[in-house]
C-alpha cells in the first residue's frame, strides 16, 4: 500500500532531519556560514528599530480603542516578525543560490537511490551554481512588485482601524506563498520547469504549499532556528517535488 503523502510542514520537518545526514551535511556548510553572519545583522537592526516603530504604531491608536491596545500589540510584534522572517529568508536565499541548486540534486539523489548528483564534475557544478544564481534574478522580477504592493497596502490598513487587523494576515499569506515558490523552484530548477510553470503547478497546490511556506516562514522568525531553516527547506522542497510534481517535469517548458 503506498505510503500517504506528506503535509507541507511535515516536508520542513524532513528537511530538518536530513541536514545531517552523511551525504548532504558537507553542502549545507556553506549556507549555514552565510546565514549566521546575516542573522547577526538582521538581527541588530531588528532590535535596533523595533522600539521606535513599536512606539509609531501605538502613537496611531485613537483614544477610543485604546482599550484593545494589547492586542494591536501583539498583531504589530507578529508582523515585525515576519517581516524578519521574510527579509532573513528572501536575503539568505539570494546570497546562498549558488549551493542550493547542487544541494538539491544530492538531496534528490538520496532520497531517491539515483547516484547521477554525485558524478558530478566541477564543471557542471558550477554551472549549476551559475544558473541558480540567474534563476533568482527572474524569482525578483516576479517578488519585488508584489513585496511593494504588500507593503503599501498593510502600510494603509494600518491607518484604518479595525481593517489595520488585517495586515498581518495578508503579509503573512503572501509571505507564505512567496517562500512555497522559491524553495520549490530549486528543484523545478534542476528539471527545466520554468518559473511560470511552476506557479501554475503550485496553484494546483495551493493549500499544502500554502502550508509549506507557512511553516517556513514561522521557522524563519525564531532566532537559531533560522539559521538552519534556509537549508532544510531546500531539502524540504525537493521531497515536496519528488512526492507531488514528479511528473511535472513531463510537461515543462524552456525557461
């Protein structure tokens, strides 16, 4: 009997599990190097200016609801934090591109028994690498527009009460969304899967990668943790991938 398939944050914890495993932990080193000197800045800045926006926000309260001011409270410190989380993960991903395409195709290679990922020459690794890095360039294309238009439209609701409560939840789905498409799109990467043919596949999809990004974004709030997240995830993704699109790869089309 097959075995049931994986909920997206189970993909996560996978991911988590397999960070150390013999064949993969050496090319998780690299990323790991980079998101702790990213987490120390990141996090600087966070605790550098989150009083002082804390602080603004309060300021826009009217004095009627001020009674609630709690809970406008902890919905602004949720969305402080994923704002945190988002920026660690888009800027960790962007400077980590170069290890994640072949990390991806050992990680396919071990969950799969297929040994092709580790014949890899040099030549062909760095061309991996290099074609990574230009497939995040096209990820920016599609993420920067809609970052702003998130941004001015929580920025609005902030100003509006009651509709204010919904700025979190926005960010939270886009941010969701967002991260499902750039983990997902290293594997999709390696199979030719053009990035607009990914997006289709995963809107087929919606609510387990709704739920796999969710669950990335989260872990990427919680210091420590994001630092091993990055990673993981990209483990995570390429299971996704092997279990739920396989055969996505049959209707692809050039990037």
């Amino acid at each position: 009997m097959a075995q049931p398939l994986q909920s997206g944050p189970g993909y996560l914890f996978q991911g988590l599990r397999l960070l150390n495993h013999p064949r993969i932990r050496w090319l998780v080193i690299a990323p790991l190097l980079i998101n702790i000197f990213l987490f120390i800045g990141l996090t600087w800045i966070a605790i550098e200016q989150f009083g002082t926006l804390l602080n603004w926000m309060i300021d826009k309260i009217p004095d009627w609801l001020s009674f609630i001011t709690w809970l406008f409270w902890i919905l602004f410190c949720g969305f402080l934090f994923l704002v945190y989380g988002y920026s660690f993960a888009i800027l960790g991903n962007i400077l980590a591109s170069p290890f994640y395409g072949p990390l991806t195709e050992r990680v396919e290679a071990v969950l799969t028994g297929n040994d092709r990922s580790s014949k890899m020459t040099v030549k062909q690794a760095l061309a991996l690498a290099g074609r990574s890095v230009k497939r995040e360039f096209i990820k920016l294309g599609y993420f920067l527009p809609r970052i702003i238009g998130v941004l001015l439209l929580t920025l609005t609701l902030s100003f509006i009460p009651v509709l204010n409560l919904l700025g979190p939840t926005i960010a939270f789905c886009w941010g969701a969304w967002s991260l499902a498409l750039q983990y997902l799109d290293y594997p999709a990467d390696n199979h030719q899967v053009s990035f607009s043919q990914l997006q289709e596949e995963l809107r087929r999809r919606r609510l387990v990668s709704l739920s796999f990004g969710g669950s990335v974004l989260i872990a990427s709030t919680v210091p420590i943790l994001n630092l091993f997240t990055m990673p993981a995830s990209v483990i995570g993704a390429t299971s996704f991938w092997l279990e739920r699109m396989g055969s996505t790869q049959d209707r692809s089309t050039p990037n």
